[in-house]
C-alpha cells in the first residue's frame, strides 16, 4: 500500500482504535488474538504506555497503549488485540498487544487509498510504515516491529 505502487491490488486489514481519536491498521495475518476483559500486570519504573504486560498462552506479552504513546492520557481499554511480527522474514513470530476501546473493525484496502502518514516527528511516521484514507479520515499502517522495539525519540 506505498504510495509509490502503480496497481490496484487489493487486501483485508484490522482498523484498530486506541481511543481519544487514534486508530491505526494492522494487516489481516498480524492480528492473532482478540481479548476482550483481559487481566494485565503492571510492571514498576516503566512509562506510562508500556508500564502493564500480559499472560498469553505461556508468555509474557508487553502490553502498549497507543493513545498514551501518541501524546493523549493512559487509557484503561477493554480490549487487547495480541498482534505478530517478525524481525526477517522466514523468522518465527514475536508477539505484543495493544490496548483497544472497542473491537477491531475488518476494511478492504487498495493501493488508490494511499495517503500521506499524519504528523510530525514523534508522532505516526516513526510507528507507521504507510497509510490510507478510511471515509476522509488517514489511518496508518502500523510497523509492530519498531512499535515493540523502540524506544521513542
């Protein structure tokens, strides 16, 4: 979905909303698990959007609050969406979550949406890897690789 491609090819994604007005996609096969009245843990001395983990299938999964990363205040969200990455392709997968206030929505995207990515520096472009328009809004297509790997700037 890069501006830069020329066809119209066409794929399913998961529009995932964080609250105070943040949502964000994911790709179909990156969205494992969906949570809803999920018990986390908080974790001391960490920031306030990565400070709760939680226990799925025999691991500890970090647990990120996107709303709170992106500038807005800690959501208590009565949704997690435990999402996949990998670091090279081929790998087996990492795992993460990301607090949500409401259920996921499934869209179908082509590459005719593409827009730019909203925000400064600190803000979308570093956890987004592209974007498209949903009904005049941009949603950005998240890159949970830098999002459960980085440290913002």
């Amino acid at each position: 979905m890069p501006k830069e491609l020329k066809s119209s090819s066409r794929t399913n994604a998961w529009v995932l909303d964080f609250g105070m007005g943040y949502r964000a996609a994911v790709g179909t096969r990156e969205l494992f698990h969906l949570i809803d009245v999920p018990t986390s843990y908080i974790v001391p001395c960490t920031p306030a959007y990565c400070h709760k983990v939680l226990f799925w299938q025999g691991k500890l999964l970090p647990l990120m609050d996107l709303a709170s990363r992106m500038g807005g205040v800690e959501q208590d969200a009565p949704y997690i969406a435990v999402v996949g990455y990998q670091f090279k392709r081929g790998e087996y997968p990492q795992f993460g979550a990301l607090q949500m206030v409401s259920p996921p929505m499934q869209v179908t995207v082509s590459d005719d949406l593409a827009c730019e990515i909203p925000g400064g520096l600190g803000g979308w472009r570093e956890l987004a890897i592209s974007c498209f328009n949903l009904n005049g809004d941009a949603i950005p297509i998240l890159n949970l690789n830098r999002i459960f790997n980085s440290v913002p700037g």
